[in-house]
C-alpha cells in the first residue's frame, strides 16, 4: 500500500514538472515546445533565439481614439467641377458608342460540308459489271490511259512527268546578290570625323513632274508662349483646388520685397489637356477656384484682400504669385 502512494506521488510530481516546462512557454502549445527541444538537441543556427518581432516593446496604440480634426478636402465647388468632367467624359463616350453602332456578330450557321464523292459508272471494257473507281474531290481520275482497238498499246503521262523532273534538275540556281559593306575610313585621334556630302537631287521619272514645293522650308510653328510665367509657383492636387502641404513658408517668401498696399497678382491654371471650348471652360473655373484658394492663403498672411489680383489661365499647372502683373 506505501509503496502504491509512492508510485502515485511520483507520478503526480513528474506530471506537475512537465506541464510546468510548458507553461513556461506562454506563446508556444506542446508542438511548438518539443520542437523547440529538437532544434536545441540538433544544435547549429536553427537553435538560436530568434529576434523578437519588430514593435515588439512598444505600447500598445489606443485603437478608441479617432481623429480630431477632419481631413483636407477639396472645396465643394471643386468637386462640383471635377464631378462635371467626368459626367461630360461619360457622356462622351456613350455618344461615341451610339454613333459607332452595335459590333459585329459572327455568323453562328454551321459552316457548308464538301460535297460526298460519287461512285463512278463501271466501264463497258471491265472485266466484272461489279468494279467502280471512287474519286476524291480535286482528285484527277486515274484512268488517264485511252484505249485503242485490240493490239494497240495505250499511252500514260509518266515519260512527261520524268522530263520535267530532269529538265528542273539541270535548271540553273537562283544565287543571291553578293553584300557589299561599307568600312568607314579610320579616325586618327584629335582629327574630327568626316562629314558626308549632301543628300542627291530629287529623282526625275519620265512622265512625272516634281512638285515646285518639294524643296521648300517646313511651315513655321505658331508662336507659343513656351516660357514659364513668372512668380512662384504653388502645387495642387490632380483636378483639385487643394493646396498641397508644406507650402505654407513659401506664400511668406512669395511676398519678400512687398511695399505697403503694393498689389500681389494670383493666376490659377486649369491643367487644360485639349483646346476643345467645353474642357477650356472646366479648366478655366478650375484655375479660378486655385487662384481664390492661394488669396485665401494670401489673406491669412495678413494681406489685404483689396490687394488681391485674381486671374486664371486653361493652360498650365497649379498657380502662381507675383508682384508684377
């Protein structure tokens, strides 16, 4: 009976001890543990702790709070425009699709099978009535022989199939044209590389006249103002009236050697992509809504709205202050 309680306390003991071990990992089940104890038997890189996962010791973030102030956006009217442009581009696009009708749609009809070939009648020199030939489509019949009166020998085609077959034996081979290359003449150091000579003459065909303008100069481009306004220039969001952050110091320095009352000139651009007359007017009050965003900012920094000059432009991007006009 003693040694009965003995066995039971050992047994009571050795099962504390290891279910102790295991809740010494409080992150790993039984699994994780024995494995855990294979990699330490096996020994090498696979043994060593691993580095604990990053932001590990780090508080934990109060996930209850939620922003206090609400997020920038652009102004109603902004998106008002924005909302605009996309419904003309919508409906652009349905008229297009109206105008363009229905696509094509392939003939669904089983597609027509080749006739069935038809036995041909016995011949009246056969030696059954029961023998026929049977030709393929395209096929040529092959019987070629004709058949003279008793005795006579019958002709085939095969000593002219040979002849053609020789004759395309002995026929001369077509041989390429022989490649020239063109080596360049050397160029010896400090010497500048040769200039070839000008282009030939236009070529003269019998019957055809060379236009008069054929050697004339290419029509001027139109003169584009294709230098940057001037002023400092401010970035907004794609079709936005938003400001983009981290401007704020540069609207200071846009003023550097502002008089008192001297009048500040605002020009918004509208980003215009096309000269039709309804995407030139979207880009034109897009460029009003910049151009009244950057006064806004302008008014914050302590000028006077009397001071104020606002215009906008189709083209170009974002918007502009200057103390010139």
């Amino acid at each position: 009976m003693r040694n009965d309680w003995q066995e039971t306390g050992r047994r009571i003991l050795f099962a504390s001890a290891f279910l102790g071990s295991l809740t010494g990992c409080a992150h790993r089940d039984a699994v994780d543990t024995v494995g855990n104890w294979w990699h330490q038997y096996e020994g090498g890189a696979i043994a060593q702790q691993r580095p604990p996962p990053p932001g590990a010791h780090n508080p934990y973030p109060h996930v209850g709070l939620t922003p206090t102030t609400p997020p920038e956006m652009p102004s109603p009217a902004a998106r008002t425009n924005l909302t605009d442009q996309l419904e003309a581009q919508r409906n652009f696009g349905n008229r297009l699709a109206a105008a363009d009708g229905p696509l094509p749609v392939a003939s669904t009809a089983a597609p027509s099978r080749p006739p069935t070939p038809k036995p041909r009648a016995p011949s009246a020199d056969s030696d059954s009535g029961s023998s026929m030939t049977v030709d393929a489509p395209g096929q040529t019949t092959g019987n070629t022989s004709t058949t003279a009166t008793s005795g006579a020998s019958s002709t085939t085609p095969a000593p002219a199939r040979h002849t053609q077959a020789t004759a395309d034996q002995h026929a001369p081979e077509l041989a390429m044209p022989a490649v020239t290359q063109f080596a360049p003449p050397p160029i010896k150091p400090g010497e500048l590389p040769q200039i070839g000579n000008l282009p030939p003459a236009a070529p003269q065909f019998p019957g055809f006249d060379i236009p008069r303008d054929a050697a004339l100069p290419d029509r001027p481009a139109p003169a584009y103002a294709l230098a940057d306004p001037h002023g400092r220039l401010f970035r907004f969001g794609q079709s936005s009236d938003q400001l983009a952050p981290g401007q704020e110091q540069d609207i200071g320095h846009a003023l550097d050697g502002r008089g008192p009352h001297a009048p500040v000139y605002v020009t918004g651009f509208g980003d215009a992509t096309s000269l039709a007359i309804i995407d030139q007017a979207a880009s034109l009050r897009l460029g009003l809504l910049r151009a009244r965003t950057l006064a806004d900012a302008l008014i914050v920094q302590g000028v006077d709205g009397t001071d104020i000059r606002i215009a906008a432009s189709a083209i170009g991007h974002g918007a502009r202050i200057s103390l010139r006009p």
